[in-house]
C-alpha cells in the first residue's frame, strides 16, 4: 500500500532512510557520515521538514502489513520539480516496493501537470542507478555534476511501462 506519509512516521522512514544510505555508502564514505548520532538527528529533522512542507511537495511510504517498507519525496520549487528521496528498506529489495512508489510518484507528477522531473543519484549507487534506468530516467550529459552525484532527468510524459521490479 501506498499512501501519505505522518508526522509519527518520521522515526521509521528516518531508520529506513539510514538503512538504505548504509548499503551503497559502505566503503565509500566514513560510517559516522551516514550511520553517526549526529547525522541519524539531521536525517529525522529534515523528513520532518519535508513533511511540514506540503505546499512545495510531497512524502509518501510504502507499507506492508503495518511496516514502513519504503519512503519517496519529492519538491518543486521555481517550476522545477525535483525526486529528493526514494529508498526502500533493503530486507525489501526486489519486490515491487520501488516500483510501487515512482508509480505513486508519477501519478502525482501527471495530476500536477509536472512534464519534467530532476534528481540525483550517488555515483557508487550503480543499484539505484540502474533501477531508474528501467524507470525513464536519463542522464543530461550537459548537466554539470554535483559533487560525488549525478544528475537523471525524467520527461514525465514518455515514461515507459516498467517491467517489473
């Protein structure tokens, strides 16, 4: 089920969030940068932010059963929309969760009349990149870089019909 997510939410999607990060920053980035009490903090505060900001964009979980199985947000702001977040818990993978969410994703997008949607994926993250590249997204070669990530674009009206995650 996908649905919006709520305040209370914020402790698991931030759990779920350092799950995720934890698989593709391992060997890449110092663990207190991801997994640190301090970054844990910063990581809570701004899904809580997200969520506070609903004129801007929007937050939705995916659930299973009463679990947080995945989270994805997104934001537009000066007419660029812009995919800020999808993860799903990793004991998830490959079962339709990532799937289910860009699909709740780009029914937002097309009911918003959105066209054009932006994001950026770690460099190292060669799952996530793959995955979105099943989904659409493609990268603009003369986008500069930003930092250890790249940035996809998706034309939200020739989105191919995934085949399955």
């Amino acid at each position: 089920m996908i649905r919006a997510a709520h305040p209370a939410d914020v402790p698991a999607i931030a759990a779920l969030h350092a799950r995720a990060r934890a698989t593709y920053y391992q060997g890449h980035i110092p663990e207190q940068a991801y997994l640190g009490d301090a970054e844990l903090q910063r990581t809570r505060e701004g899904w809580s932010r997200a969520l506070a900001d609903t004129a801007e964009g929007e937050v939705l979980c995916a659930e299973q059963d009463g679990e947080l199985t995945g989270v994805a947000a997104f934001r537009t702001r000066d007419g660029e929309t812009t995919l800020t977040q999808l993860h799903v818990d990793p004991v998830h993978w490959r079962r339709g969760t990532g799937a289910a969410l860009h699909a709740a994703c780009l029914d937002a997008w097309r009911r918003a009349g959105i066209r054009r949607v932006r994001l950026e994926v770690y460099e190292h993250n060669l799952r996530a990149q793959a995955f979105y590249a099943t989904q659409g997204w493609l990268a603009d070669p003369s986008a500069p870089r930003s930092g250890s990530h790249r940035t996809l674009w998706l034309r939200v009206g020739q989105v191919p019909v995934p085949s399955g995650e």
